[in-house]
C-alpha cells in the first residue's frame, strides 16, 4: 500500500534531489538529468542563472547551473517561487534536454524548388532569411494590407512576435491556448463572477478540504505548484472526488471516484445542483447575499434529480447524493475544479457554467480552501508609438458568431486562410511561433488545406517539429536558457515577478526571439517599437518603474511585491459587487440570454460510438509536455512512446494482446500513421480508449520522436465546435482497431 506521501513526488532541491521517487505514476526513478556529461561536480564549481522554465505554461522559476565550461547541468527550482516552492516537475528537471538535442534546429532554413518540382530546406544566413520574411511583409502589406497577415503564437516566442505584429498593423492572431484549450471556462466564469480562473488557477487547493475533479487529472497533469498542493490537502485529509471515465492518478488518491459515461458531465453536475437546491445544502446567506437567479435556477433543476442522472451518467443516485453532501459538509472550503483543457464535446462553456454555478451554491468564491482572489504586477510597457490601428482584427472572422470569444479563434484563423469559405476577411500569410500546429489543431485535413492555401509561412522553433515541414522560412530560436525573455508576472496569492536571462550564449546559430522579432522590425521601418540595443535594456528599464533593477533580479530571481488590492479572501458578509451585468453572481446569465443562448445549462445527448468502435479520450503524462518534449533525450528516455489503453472485455472481444501493436481508425476513415501498442487495463471504461498526446511526429529530422506511437490529432477529425466563443470540442470522436497496416493512397507518411 502506498503512502499517501507517494502521491507526486515533485524533485526537491538540494542534493537529496538527485534520488527522485516517482512511484505514484508506476514510473521508474529518475535523478537529475546532467547534460551529455556525467563527471561528477560540485557546487561550488556552478554557477546559477535565474531562469523560468518553458517546458510548459506554468513557467515555473528556477536557476539553472553552469559549469566552468560553460555547461548547463542542472536546472533546479527557485525557492520564492510561488509557482514551484523551489522544486521542478519531472519535465522542468529535464528542460536542459532542450538544449543538448541534437535534432535542434541550428541555422536559418529556406524552401527551395528543383527543377523537377520537388522541394527541399537550404541553410541560409540569417540576413537573407529575415530580408525574406521582411520583403514578404512588405509585399503582403501592399497588396491586401497587413491584416491579411496572421500570427499562431504560443507561450514566450509568440508574445515577441505578437508585438511585430501589432506594430506591423495586424492583430490577426490567434493562439491554441484558447479555442483548443481554456476559452469555454474564460467565458463562464467571466459571465458568472465578472473574473477569470486565470494562470495559474485560483483555486486554493492547499488549503481545500474537498476538492472535486471533473476529468481535470492532476497528477499527470504536472502543474507544478497544484499538484504539490494537492499533495498537501490530501495528507492534510481533504476529501477528493474524481469523475473521470479512466481511473486516472488522481482517482487512485480520491474518496471518491465517480467512472462517468463520458460526455455527460453536465448531467451529473445538473443532479448535484439539485441535491444541494432541494435537500437545501447551499450556503443560504452567501447565495442570497451575492447571487442573481435563485429562482430561476431552482424551477430549471427541479426535475434534474440523481435518478434522472443516473440513466445518462451511469453514477449511482446515492453516490451522487454523496458526493453532494461531501461537498456541502466542506463548504465553503470546496474546490469543483473548472479543469483546463475543457473542449470536449462543444457544450464546454454550459459545463464550465454548471461548475461556476456549484462554486456560488457551496459559497467557495472568496473562500480560504476555494477560489482565492489573486493579485499580478502590472509591468509597464517598454515605450514604444501607439500601435496602428487595423482596420479589422481576429474579431471580424467570427462575423457575429461566437459573441463571448475574448480571444483569437485558431479554427479560424485557419478558415479565414482558405478562399473557399469565403471569408469578408482573408488571410494571406502566416507567421507561427510556439505552436506545432500539426499536432495541436484538431481537424489535420483542414489545417494542412490552410497551410497549403496561404501564400507564406515563417516559422520560428527551436526543434525541426512537424509545423517547420510546412514553412517557406524556418527560423531557429534560441531555446528558454540562452535568451532574455520578457519579465514573467502572473497573477498569484502574492504578487511577484521572474526574470529570464541566458544562463549560456545561444549555441549553433539560434536567436533569441526578441532578436529576431527586432530584426525584421527594423526591415521594415519599426524601429521605434524596437528602441533598444539588447532585450536587457527593456528589463532593466521596467523593473526599475517596478522599484528594482536587473542587477537585483540576476541575484534573487523572483520577487514578491506587497499586495494592494486587499485580502486574499472575502470577509464574512462584506459588500462586494461583481463585475458582471447585475453587479451579481449570475446564477442566470444575463450574458448568455442576452446573446440568445441558456442563461443555464442543460443536458444535451451527445452522438455515441457505433457498434465496434470506442470514444478517444485523450490527456497528459507527467513527464512530457504535449508534442514538444518527445525528443527531448532526458524525457524521451522517461517515456519513448504512447499506447492505447483498452478495457480487458475490448481486448478479448478484438483478441488484442498486452503491448501488441495496432493501428486506429477513426469515423471518417482516418488512420494513424503509426502503430501503437495496446495496454489492457481495467483502468478504463469498456466504452472508450485512451492515449497520451503528443506523440506520433512525422518529422525524420526528430530522431529519438520520429514514429514513437500514434498522435491522438489524427484521429480528431470531427470537431464540435461551441457556438458561445468558438472552442474546438475534440472528444466527440471514435476509433476502431486495425491489427494489419492497412494499404494506403497515399504514402506521405515516412517521407
Ligand atoms: N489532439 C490534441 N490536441 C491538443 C491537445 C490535446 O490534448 N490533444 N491539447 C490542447 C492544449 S490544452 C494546448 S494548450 C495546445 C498546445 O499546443 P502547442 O502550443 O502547439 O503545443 P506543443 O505541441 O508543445 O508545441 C509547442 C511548439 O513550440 C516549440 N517551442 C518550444 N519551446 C520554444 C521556444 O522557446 N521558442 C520557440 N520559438 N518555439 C518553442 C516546440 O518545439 C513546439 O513546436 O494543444 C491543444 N491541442
Ligand atoms: N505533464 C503535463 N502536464 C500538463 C500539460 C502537459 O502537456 N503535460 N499540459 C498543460 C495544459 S496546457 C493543460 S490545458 C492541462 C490539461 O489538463 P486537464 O485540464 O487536467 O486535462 P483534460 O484534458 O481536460 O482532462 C484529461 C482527463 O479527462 C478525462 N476525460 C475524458 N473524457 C471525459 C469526460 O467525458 N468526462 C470526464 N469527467 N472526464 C473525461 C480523461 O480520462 C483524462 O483523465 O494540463 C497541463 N499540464
Ligand atoms: S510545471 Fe514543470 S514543465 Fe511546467 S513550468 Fe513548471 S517545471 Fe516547467
Ligand atoms: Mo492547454
């Protein structure tokens, strides 16, 4: 039997970091990872750079350790970070992996035609690559306004890219973190509390004392300092219920677990909000203090009972009564988690709604142990001209529909790029930064429709992903611990800062992204939004307006600032107005009505498999990141491949053996490109398959990734798109097994 403690063993600092337990995964150990070196060194012999890692989207603070060659070899956790508490995840631990790959992108790349039509990469110096992506800004400029040129970006590299482009003239972009990840939540908890659940969440896990999961699996989901956060509730005896169709880590470690019929979560939430409603569970002077809609909630639940529930859901009427009361009994201490990556099967924002509602009824918001009120620092803009304004933005795609979209729609975008739909407004070019689209976008079929219709595409990575396969120009960025970057500050309990500077000079001939942003800038006549020399000055220059400098930062790190917009909680019965339509919390969305959709949510029967095949649910494992660290040679020899899992009653059915190697096969015909092998296990409901995404590259250049198991995109052929802000459902899709390669048209596969 496990301990408790077992559960995520994040690495520590210091030397005991070097045995990392992770058995809470089955994973094998794993020690720090020292780069292509294993001489033994000791500290006094590094030298610390303070960093914050890039491997995911927490961007945990760190430093990172430099030997008296000149080597990176370790990255370690940043103690005043509240993002870490000083201790890296598996795959922050690993980062440095990035920088001694060898498959790493090392000098400026162009397409080239031969004679006979066919295509191939030349190496180019930069000069002539940045004159090429200029000249075809210009030119795109000229003929159908800077508009028409469109950005993909993602994380750090697309923020430096974001303001070439909007001095430029465009704001034609838009990022997968979005419409492929958090936009329905973004949009219903804003149309609930009038406030986001922001980055890192809210959510005062450390402190819960039930923490309710829907599908949301911490635990392979790596989010550093919520997971050790729920380390921590869970010996501090925090009660947690996990609906997941997958027995998934945080199933194993819950009171709790609730195997749900997947896509019909808003059923079982519905059942909840009506156990509290009428056995009158909910914290009755918090909802008549801070709520709109009451009434209107109650006749709309009143028939939504756990018997109703339990013929969608297949959760037993008295578990769901259960859990109710366990959430009730905690209140306002109570976590429903609103989860992150949320578009599942296209009504995502009436189930975010559904949770944001829960969180009101058990009085959670403002809460110690529910969902604290974070505070950021504002850091001040490096002086530069009013940006341009365009004459139409990523807004005028949508043309009405998808009112509650607060940001760029990557679908889209990729539609505005293809003349056959016709869009008032095109898009002619692309530049994409951090994001491998190929891999991330749902719909493959219709990316690669887009990518063929666009008259240029610039990349800028730092590894030859599947997205460079598709460039005109590929510039290589230099990786997260050879740059400047800009000041991270997110909002927290504390507000506070990071700072990233290079911990070594950018090796092979990579950039740093602010260099190249800059570099085209200048060719094209920007260069009073580029007003510096080296990106140094613009951080010096803004943590000097924050009260600090570079100096002090090179020293600590991070820092923390006092807080100024008052507590982390609610007082009891204090006067708060909302930011929202009624100055409430909207039980009943006036948004929503007011735009024509339920001002509450409702079940809606989502289509189902047909006879042999099972519904793809995807999700994360703890020691990769999406597609990008599949190479990654620490990571990569973590965990090489993906499998499918396949209920023990479905392998017999299909005479499918333990780690035999299938292909899949989705509804519309779609087959992966590579086999993947088959893990039976009853950790899965018999109605559905599960994979690990991220894996399935297609670029040889990747030699440790390339053809290393199946990429669950490929099979994400049906999208069910959310009418309320335009998210990308992507569980409403159904594979069945090939246990023969089937013959092909085409055999683009393994060029
Ligand atoms: N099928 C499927 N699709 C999904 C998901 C899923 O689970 N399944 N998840 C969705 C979610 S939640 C999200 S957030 C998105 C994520 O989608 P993406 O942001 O596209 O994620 P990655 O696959 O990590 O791709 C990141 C790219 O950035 C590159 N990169 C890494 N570091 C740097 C850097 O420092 N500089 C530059 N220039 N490039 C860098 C990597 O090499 C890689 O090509 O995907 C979404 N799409
Ligand atoms: N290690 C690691 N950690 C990461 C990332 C990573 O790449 N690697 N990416 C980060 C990012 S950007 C994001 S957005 C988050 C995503 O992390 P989460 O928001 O936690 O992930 P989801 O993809 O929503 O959820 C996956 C889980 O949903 C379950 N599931 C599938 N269908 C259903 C259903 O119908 N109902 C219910 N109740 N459950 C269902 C799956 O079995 C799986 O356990 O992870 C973050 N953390
Ligand atoms: S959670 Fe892990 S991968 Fe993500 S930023 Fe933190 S250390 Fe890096
Ligand atoms: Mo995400």
């Amino acid at each position: 039997m496990k301990t408790r403690r077992d559960f995520i063993k994040i690495s520590t600092a210091g030397a005991g970091a070097v045995a990392l337990s992770y058995k809470a995964f089955g994973s094998k150990g794993f020690g720090l990872f020292e780069s292509n070196s294993v001489d033994p060194v000791s500290d006094e012999d590094l030298t610390p750079y303070p960093t914050y890692c890039e491997v995911c989207f927490w961007k945990c603070a760190g430093w990172a350790y430099v030997d008296k060659s000149g080597k990176i070899r370790k990255v370690l956790g940043n103690q005043d970070d509240p993002h870490c508490n000083g201790r890296l995840c598996p795959r922050g631990t690993g980062g440095v992996g990035m920088v001694y790959d060898n498959d790493r992108l090392k000098k400026p790349l162009i397409r080239e035609t031969r004679k006979d039509g066919s295509q191939f990469f030349r190496e180019a110096e930069w000069d002539e690559a940045l004159d090429l992506v200029a000249s075809k800004m210009k030119e795109v400029k000229e003929k159908y306004g800077p508009e028409a040129f469109g950005l993909f970006n993602h994380g750090t590299p697309g923020g430096q890219f974001h303001h070439l482009l909007k001095a430029y003239g465009s704001e034609s972009n838009a990022e997968p973190a979005f419409a492929n990840c958090r936009g329905p939540r973004s949009s219903a908890f804003f149309s609930t509390f009038g406030a986001y659940v922001g980055s890192p969440e809210n959510t005062d896990i450390r402190d819960t004392k039930c923490l309710v999961l829907i599908g949301s699996h911490i635990g392979e989901n790596m989010h550093n300092s919520q997971v050790q956060e729920m380390s921590e509730a869970i010996d501090n005896g925090a009660t947690i219920i996990t609906v997941d169709p997958r027995f998934s880590t945080a199933a194993a470690h819950s009171q709790h677990w609730l195997p749900i019929k997947p896509a019909t979560d808003i059923a079982l939430l519905l059942a909840w909000i009506h156990v509290l409603v009428y056995e009158e569970l909910y914290d009755k002077d918090f909802v008549e203090k801070y709520t709109f809609g009451l009434e209107y909630l109650k006749d709309h639940v009143q028939n939504f009972t756990p018997e109703w529930a339990y013929g969608i859901t297949t959760i037993e009427p008295e578990k769901i009564r259960e859990t109710a009361r366990a959430m009730a009994g905690a209140a306002p201490s109570v976590i429903v988690h609103p989860g992150r990556h949320v578009v599942w099967y296209g009504d995502d924002t009436q189930r975010e709604r559904a949770m944001a509602i829960l969180t009101a009824l058990l009085g959670a918001w403002g809460k110690r142990g529910g969902f604290y009120f974070p505070e950021g620092v504002s850091v001040p803009a490096f002086p530069h001209p009013h940006f341009p304004e365009p004459e139409w933005t990523w807004k005028d795609w949508n043309e009405g529909r998808y009112p509650l979209a607060t940001m760029g729609i990557t679908t889209e975008l990729l539609k505005a790029s293809i003349p056959r739909y016709n869009y008032k407004h095109q898009v002619k070019a692309w530049l994409v930064a951090g994001t491998n689209l190929p891999l991330s976008m749902p719909d493959k079929p219709l990316f690669k429709e887009a990518a063929a219709a666009v008259e240029f595409i610039a990349v800028m990575d730092t590894m030859p992903m599947d997205i460079t396969g598709y460039a005109d120009v590929v510039l290589p960025e230099a990786t997260y611990l050879e740059r400047y970057d800009v000041i991270r500050s997110a909002p927290n309990r504390e507000p506070n800062i990071a700072l990233r500077m290079p911990a070594i000079e950018p090796m092979y001939d990579s950039k740093p992204g602010w260099w190249i942003a800059k570099q085209i800038g200048e060719r094209l006549g920007l260069h009073d939004y580029f007003n510096f020399d080296d990106y140094s000055e613009v951080i010096d220059w803004q943590l000097k307006q924050l009260g600090t400098s570079l100096e002090e930062m090179k020293k600590i790190g991070v820092k923390k600032f006092p807080r100024k917009s008052g507590p982390l909680y609610m007082g009891d019965n204090e006067d708060f107005t909302f930011n929202t339509n009624s100055g409430k919390i909207e039980l009943y969305s006036t948004d929503f009505a007011d735009h024509g959709f339920d001002a509450m949510p409702k079940f809606t029967k989502h289509p189902e498999p047909q006879q042999n095949f099972y519904r793809l649910i995807y999700g994360r494992a703890p020691m990769h990141t999406f597609s990008r660290t599949s190479n990654n040679p620490n990571l990569s020899d973590l965990m090489s491949e993906n499998s499918v899992w396949v209920n023990p009653k479905v392998a017999d059915l299909w005479g499918l053996k333990k780690g035999q190697e299938v292909w899949l096969k989705n509804q519309d015909g779609h087959v992966t490109s590579f086999p993947v092998k088959v893990r039976v296990t009853e950790r899965i409901r018999w109605d559905s398959v599960y994979m690990v995404h991220g894996f399935g590259h297609k670029n040889k250049k990747l030699s440790r990734a390339f053809g290393k198991g199946a990429s669950d995109t490929e099979m994400i052929t049906n999208v069910v798109v959310d009418p309320i802000m335009g998210g990308t459902g992507m569980r409403g899709n159904f594979i069945t097994f090939l246990t023969e390669e089937p013959a092909r048209e085409e055999k683009e596969v393994k060029a």
